[in-house]
C-alpha cells in the first residue's frame, strides 16, 4: 500500500504537461497499481478510499490529485457565503469534499444514488472529517417515494445509472424530488447545484417545481445527446426544462471557464458542461 501511495505522491508532483495523463496510466499498468481494489490515497483534493483506478474519477484523483480542479475552484468561488449547495450524483465525493474543504462556511447536501457507492461517499466524508457535508442515499427523480433499481458497474462506478447500460446488476434505491431535499434537510434557500446523473437530467428538473420559482439555484450539469437519449428522453429536453422555469444557459470550456453569453436556446449535437442562471 505505500508504493501505491508513493507512486502517486511522485505523479501529483510533476508538473502539469500535455500527455501527463497518459503517462500516469502507463505508470498505473506498469506497476500493477490498476489491479488493486479498494485502498485510500491521499490527494491535494483530499483522503479518498478508492474502489479501484480504473474509471476516470479515480485515475485523475491518483495522477493529478483532483478530479475536475476547474469546476472545484468555480463552485468554491461562487457559492455565497453560508450557502447550501446540493452534489447531485456526488460518487465518491470528488467534487463536493474539496469544495467543502475550502468553505466550511457551506452547508453540502451530497447524493449518491448507488447504495454501493454511496458507503464510499460516506467512509471518505468521514477521512476528511469535513462536517458541513450531509452524505444521503437516495436517487433524485421527478417524484419522490419509489423503489428504483441503480445500476453502477464495478469497475466504471463513474457511469451509474437509473438505466441498465454499463452493467445489469442493480440496486434498489428510494426515489427523492429536488424540492423534497429542501424539505426534508430543512432547508432556508438551495443556491447552488451540480447535477451529474447519465441523462436523467430532465427528471432532476422536473422535480425543483417549488425550489425553481422560491430560490432559483444556479445549475451546473453536463449535456450528453447521448446519454439522454439513452435514458429515454428527447436530445435537449433537460435544457428545455430548464429555460421553461425562466433560466438562461451558458456553456463551459473543458476547465469551467464561460465562454459565451447567456443563450436561451437548447445546444444540440454535442456533448457539453452548461451554467443554468
């Protein structure tokens, strides 16, 4: 377990260069580091237990020591002081433990769908003993009180779905409205969201009826035509969603950075990280 540690203690510490990812893959086969399951590897993000380095959340953590560094540093910067930002599809807490560490002042809701994957959320928000997290198991839909079965395969846990598409083996797990969360963490205002659950976007959306009109949360999420499709709505129907409650999109470039004006048109054709506002 120390060389696993040390191995990624010397890639976190070369610079960043173009093909550093590649050549910490190559250092993870070559080490036999890509067979070990389950072990805990402390990164500039934080302490994580890890399933595996075989999906991209992990490997990045073990390489560069965060995952997703821009759309970290963007939500530590705009969260309003004493804020409440909800991770909806938190995983292993990549994004929500940094964010949470940074701004203790914050109240984080963090949701994991998958029972399996949801212990690893917990165990890591205990590591970095970040308190002002809230870990809660539940798959956020457009109506709360069903049993759902997730599927989040074992190798690729990034790629958890309501929907059987990396794998057939699932998890029942209790359905949860956007507007229920509010209610039942007893919550003042949601100003911040991040949602990330393989094309069920549109459901997340369509469950915020109340908190839409009364607090109006910032959104961040990714569109995949793809995945949307997959999960059984139309190309651009979360963003229809959304723009129909009175929002604007913007789009991101691969490090979080704006980089045009506020549009109130669905994007189509391709996959991208959009700002709801």
């Amino acid at each position: 377990m120390a060389s696993i540690q040390g191995l990624s203690s010397v890639l976190q510490a070369l610079p960043s260069f173009r093909g550093k990812g590649r050549l910490g893959r190559m250092a993870v086969n070559f080490s036999g580091a890509s067979k070990q399951k389950e072990f805990v590897v402390k990164t500039k993000a934080g302490t994580f237990l890890i399933p595996n380095l075989r999906d991209s959340i992990s490997l990045d953590l073990f390489v560069f020591g965060f995952y997703e560094k821009g759309l970290v540093k963007l939500l530590v910067e705009k969260i309003p002081r004493e804020g409440v930002f909800i991770d909806v599809g938190a995983n292993i807490g990549s994004i929500c433990i940094p964010v949470a560490r940074q701004r203790p002042d914050i109240t984080v809701i963090a949701i994991e769908a998958s029972p399996w994957i949801f212990r690893y959320l917990k165990k890591n928000v205990e590591l970095n003993g970040v308190e002002n997290i809230t870990p809660v198991n539940f798959a956020v839909y457009h109506q709360s009180g069903l049993s759902m079965p997730m599927y989040a395969p074992r190798d690729l846990f990034g790629k958890g779905s309501l929907k059987a598409v990396y794998t057939s083996e699932g998890e029942m797990v209790q359905t949860i409205t956007i507007d229920d969360v509010k209610k039942q963490f007893g919550l003042p205002a949601i100003h911040f969201m991040k949602v990330d659950v393989e094309g069920f976007e549109a459901s997340v959306f369509n469950g915020m009826k109340q908190t839409a009109v009364t607090d109006k949360p910032k959104v961040i999420f990714e569109f995949s035509e793809w995945a949307e499709t997959e999960a059984g709505y139309k190309a651009g129907e979360a963003q229809s969603i959304l723009l129909s409650k009175g929002y604007k999109l913007q789009q991101f470039d691969h490090d979080f950075k704006l980089v045009e004006e506020p549009f109130s048109t669905t994007l189509k054709g391709k996959n991208a990280n959009l700002f709801a506002v």
